[in-house]
C-alpha cells in the first residue's frame, strides 16, 4: 500500500477547514489542521520533515501566511516543503510578492473542487520528487568538493537526475542545489533534444503520458546523438554550471518571473524555483540553449 501524503492545512476559517477536510479525507492523503500561522509554526518546529505539503491561508491572525512561509524558508527542516497559498488575491501583484516568499502553487477562494485536487496533485507529486532528489544528493560524490573543472555529457531524464544528485554536492547546500540543477538538466532533455513544448507537457501530463512520451521520442533516429552537455568549473568563490542542449532554444524570458495566466498550471516553475531558491545567478544565452547557473560561496557563508 502507497505510504499517504501528509498535508498541513493552515486556515483559520473554520468552514474551509471542514471543506478541505473533506478533499482529503481519501486513502491518499492524511492531514493534519492548524488555525493560523503561530499554531502552524509550533506543528513545524515538532515534526517539520514529517509534512509533505503545506496548504496555507494567505490572511490570518496572529502569524499570516506569508509570515509563516518566511519562517519556512529560512529554516532547514522545512524550506524545501512545497506550499500551495491560499488566497483571494489574484492580481500579478500579490503572485509576485507570494512566489519571492517562497509559495510556488496558487489556490483562489472560493474552491474549484477540480482545481483544488490537481493542485494538491501536483505539489504533492513535486514533493515526491524533492525528496528523491534529496536522496540522490545523500548518495552523491564528497570528493566533488576537491573538483576544479569537469565536463559531462547527458541523454536521459535518468541521467540528468543522476548527475544533478552527484554535482549538487560540490554546492554549501546539495538540498537547495539539487533541485534548480535538476530542473535546469531535464529542461535540456525534454524541451531542448527532445522539442515537447510547454503546451504539450501539458497536456502530455494532464493525461499521464509524458514519461512514455520522452521515451518515445529518445527512441527516435533524429535525437539518437543528441546530449546536453554540462561543465562544471570552480572559479575564485563561485561554483559555476554551463549547460547546453543541441535544441533550438526557447523564449526563456517568458519564465523567469511568473505569469498570472500560467500560475495554476501543473508545470512550467522549474525556472522560477532555479533562480530563487537554487543558485545566485541564473543567466540564459543566445537563443536560450545556453544556460550558466552560479552559486556564490562567499554568500552562503555570509
């Protein structure tokens, strides 16, 4: 039997706590219930890295959403938790300000029964992943840490996950590292060698069939010698990730900050999450096949 998704709901209206009680009162999920900020917070301080997900108000007494959300991120246990924030705010404005407080997932009230159960889907499959990845990283290479300049060539998601694991170490934080370079790597694969568009890794996802998509494709004569290549170089206290796939590059513009028309769909913040939660500097060449991702270190020590 598949272990639940545990979802911290932080609301503190009690009609909407009964209503998301009920979304995920289902074998899939078990949830835990806080009736503002500070009571979350005391949840997270006990059992931070037992929670999966965080469903969060965004106005609430006490501590507000985005209160607790900076609290979040600048705590271990707890940062790389997604969070879907919960509000009526719906205005570019008010998104910007949500995601650079670390709120990657959108839920407008009232509730969308649909869109509710696809969002939380969706943040919990991405939670899934993190700690994958996580796990990747725990298995990686230390002695990256002595390692000035490599180079390596990629062809599969596999691979790229492979290596992000192992690179990622060479960083002050493999958890936080791991997660951008993955995104950045499988971008490559899929977008770059691959061409799957973002229109249809939406619907390729919507209908469960992106995985044997990208199979498909890499079985395909065209992508047969198709790689991304990846050098890492240590240069003076920066750790610097040049990557570039054979594809002919993308809007990359269109990406960098989110877009109030795409906030609630299933993909599409790999980028975002790279630039803001990853790396220092994120920094797209050319046509945008090109991509260096610089993680400084004298800033992590500061």
């Amino acid at each position: 039997m598949a272990e639940k998704t545990r979802v911290l709901v932080v609301d503190d209206n009690e009609f909407d706590r009964a209503l998301l009680h009920e979304h995920l009162s289902d074998e899939q999920y078990a949830a835990d219930f806080a009736v503002d900020g500070l009571d979350a917070w005391g949840m997270l301080e006990q059992r931070g890295d037992q929670y999966d997900l965080v469903l969060l108000d965004r106005s609430m007494p006490r501590m507000n959403g985005l209160e607790l959300l900076g609290r979040m991120k600048r705590d271990a246990r707890c940062r790389t938790i997604p969070v879907i924030l919960q509000t009526a705010h719906v205005d570019r404005e008010s998104m910007i300000e949500g995601i650079r407080a670390g709120a990657y997932y959108y839920l407008t009230k009232p509730y969308d029964g649909e869109m509710l159960r696809s969002v939380i889907r969706t943040a919990a499959a991405d939670s899934a992943e993190i700690r994958g990845l996580q796990k990747r990283v725990k298995r990686g290479l230390n002695v990256l840490s002595l390692l000035s300049d490599a180079r390596f060539s990629i062809r599969t998601i596999d691979e790229a996950r492979d290596l992000a694991g192992v690179l990622a170490n060479a960083c002050p934080d493999p958890e936080a590292a791991v997660i951008g370079l993955t995104e950045l790597l499988v971008n490559g694969v899929e977008h770059g060698n691959l061409g799957i568009t973002y229109e249809e890794k939406s619907l390729l996802r919507n209908c469960h069939q992106w995985e044997a998509e990208v199979i498909r494709r890499l079985d395909l004569a065209e992508n047969a010698a198709k790689r991304v290549d990846v050098q890492f170089q240590r240069v003076g206290e920066e750790i610097r990730f040049h990557i570039r796939d054979a594809g002919d590059g993308f809007d990359w513009t269109r990406y960098l900050d989110i877009d109030p028309r795409r906030a609630f769909d299933t993909h599409g913040r790999g980028i975002l999450l790279a630039r803001h939660f990853s790396f220092s500097n994120l920094e797209y060449r050319g046509t945008g096949n090109e991509v260096t991702a610089t993680v400084r270190l004298a800033d992590t020590a500061a």
